[in-house]
C-alpha cells in the first residue's frame, strides 16, 4: 500500500480531520491533502512526524516511504529487478566497509 494512503488510514482511523493533522504537522492542509493522494511526496522527516504523530513503528512507516521511492523510480523498467539485485549487494558491501 502506498505510503500516502497509509497515511490517510492512520488519520482516519484516528478520526482526525485533515486540518487537525495537518496543523499538528505544521504543515498546509492541502500538501498533507495531496501527499495522501499520492500527488506529492512526502519528505522523510514528515513521515517521522507522521509516526510520531500517530504513535506508531518508526522504522516500519519509513521503510515503505523508501520503497515508495524506489518503486516509482524503477516501475516500468525492464531492468528493475537486476537493479535491485546489484543496489543490495552495493548496500551490503557498503555496510561491510564501514563495519557494520
């Protein structure tokens, strides 16, 4: 599931109107509006916030903004599978060399 629409469960699962969240956020409705739709993108200190906001697991809601993130930059590309075959190995790589 889209992380917008994640979002959009949360806040209405909590029964908050979107001004109320918003304002929380300290952020325009109508952004929060279009992140949710999947009409913009949201940072990844705004999903924080949302966690935060909503009580909920940090690491869970940041990861499927991430993969957000890649999904849409590699939807539709034949290559998206290799890509993602050689992205983990360069991560896991990249965490070897810095000892993690």
């Amino acid at each position: 599931m889209p992380i917008g629409e994640q979002i959009r469960l949360l806040r209405e699962g909590n029964n908050l109107p979107l001004r109320k969240v918003a304002a929380a956020m300290d952020m325009d409705q109508s952004i929060l509006s279009k992140i949710e739709r999947g009409e913009r993108k949201a940072t990844k200190d705004q999903i924080i916030r949302i966690a935060e906001l909503f009580d909920v697991d940090e690491n869970a809601l940041v990861i499927s903004y991430l993969s957000d993130k890649i999904v849409y930059d590699l939807l539709g590309d034949d290559l998206a599978y290799e890509v993602l075959k050689v992205a983990e190995e360069k991560i896991r790589f990249q965490a070897r060399s810095n000892g993690e």
